[in-house]
C-alpha cells in the first residue's frame, strides 16, 4: 500500500475504528476521520478511498468517492437451509411483518432503521408514518444462542474471527482462544460452502450454538461496519480493503454485491 490510498472513517469513535487507524497507517494509508458524515474538504482526487464506517457514511460518499461498498444480499440468511439457520427465517416487507399475530424476532437485514429485537406481533412494529412499506426486513423464529462469534470471511474462508458473546452478555475474544473453535471452524466452513457464489469475496458472517447444541447462521453483515471485538486489527483490515474500495479494482464477481445508496 502507498500514501496515495485512504482509509475514510466515520466520526463516530469506536475501538475498532482505532485500531484500523493503526494498523492503516502501519501499511501507509492516510486514515483519515469523515466530517459530520460527508467526505471532507479535497478527498476528490486525494486518492484512491476505502471506506470503515456504516451505511450512513457509505450511502453519502460512497458515489462521490467511487467506492463500490460490498454487502450481503438482504435475503441470504432467509435463502440458506433450516439445517444452518436453525429456524425459520423469512425476508418480507415490513408491511407484511405488521400482519405477524405471533412473537417473532424482527430486524432490518443491514441498515438499522429500528430496533432488531424480539416483538410480541406485528402491531408493535414502527407504523407507515415512520417507514415505507416495502422496507425490507427479517422475520425469524425465536431461539437462543449459548455463544456467538463474528467471522471475517475473505474468498470464501475465514480470515479471523472472535467471540463476542456469551449469552445475553458482551464477551469478546479471540476465536481461537475459544473452547468452542474447532467446532466454530467446521460449521463455518460447512456454511461458507453452501453460501458459495451468495456472498461478496469480502464479508461478515456471524454464526453460534443454539440452546439445543446445533450450530447455526446469526447473520451477515458488511465488513466496512462491522465492529471487530477481538479479531487481529491488520486481517480484519484486510477483509475491509476488500469490502470497500475504489469501484475500477473491484472484480466483477463482486460488483452485484454493491450496495446501492439508501437516500
């Protein structure tokens, strides 16, 4: 990497945003922090722009920066078998979600638009005034995971990864200090295998043990704004080069996966 690529970060601080900084600088990347969630003054033509930083910040610089910012489809985690899901998962339109007269977790696949959380039926769902009726969102089966882990997938493998859950309760650390790796690693290489061809090259994947021991997918995310708990800083950047980068050196298997500004 040369000084002439840049490494744009959004305002809000964050752990993993520091040690991105760090881990830029120490391959020659200019890290430099957005202002007010827009490019700042003079980043046209400072470089060739990677991105770390959320929807909000890719939707407003991402076309002015030409950066293609890769994404799940919002649909995979409810297109993948009940065998890795582990539950029933549907991708519907919120419209749709508001009819729901049983509990059901309900989440935005990427943007967080609303709370993703447990919801008692559809009527308890932000209404028409706050939302259009064709958002997109996820409805799935309620179920508990006993641990959960975040997975930093390059090509189809695991790059690093890190638990990050125990439980209801925060609890990074590195995958491989973890007692459950070996199985962490197997499932995920099972999952990434179905997956072939519906993800982006560079991508998040959150995967766990359910209450009745079966593993499963949580979700997928975008690398450029996924927190990385107690991955390696320099393999989690490697994985956000990829993720968000200059459109000219994305590779065309990937260019589907682009994601498209939400305002």
């Amino acid at each position: 990497m040369t000084q002439d690529r840049v490494l744009l970060l959004a305002p809000r601080a964050s752990d993993t945003r520091r040690r991105l900084s760090e881990a830029a600088a120490g391959r020659g990347l200019r890290a430099v922090t957005a202002e007010g969630w827009s490019a700042p003054d003079g980043a046209q033509g400072a470089g060739r722009t990677h991105l770390y930083g959320g929807p909000l910040l890719a939707d407003t610089v991402a076309r002015e920066l030409d950066v293609a910012a890769l994404e799940p489809p919002a649909d995979w985690l409810a297109r993948l078998p009940l065998a890795l899901t582990g539950r029933r998962v549907e991708a519907v339109t919120l419209a749709e979600a508001r009819r729901l007269r049983r509990p059901a977790f309900v989440k935005p696949p990427t943007d967080k638009f609303f709370p993703a959380r447990i919801y008692p039926d559809g009527s308890r769902l932000p209404g028409p005034d706050a939302f259009d009726d064709d958002l997109p969102v996820l409805v799935s089966d309620i179920v508990r995971f006993d641990r959960e882990y975040r997975l930093f997938v390059l090509d189809g493998a695991v790059h690093d990864g890190s638990r990050y859950a125990v439980g209801p309760r925060l609890d990074p650390l590195p995958l491989d200090l973890d007692p459950g790796a070996a199985e962490a690693r197997a499932f995920a290489a099972d999952l990434l295998a179905a997956a072939e061809g519906s993800l982006p090259s560079a991508a998040v994947v959150d995967i766990g043990p359910l209450a009745d021991g079966g593993w499963a997918a949580v979700e997928a995310n975008p690398a450029w704004s996924s927190g990385g708990y107690a991955c390696d800083p320099e393999r989690v950047l490697d994985v956000v080069l990829r993720a968000a980068g200059p459109r000219a050196e994305t590779a065309p298997a990937d260019l589907p996966f682009t994601r498209t500004a939400q305002r």
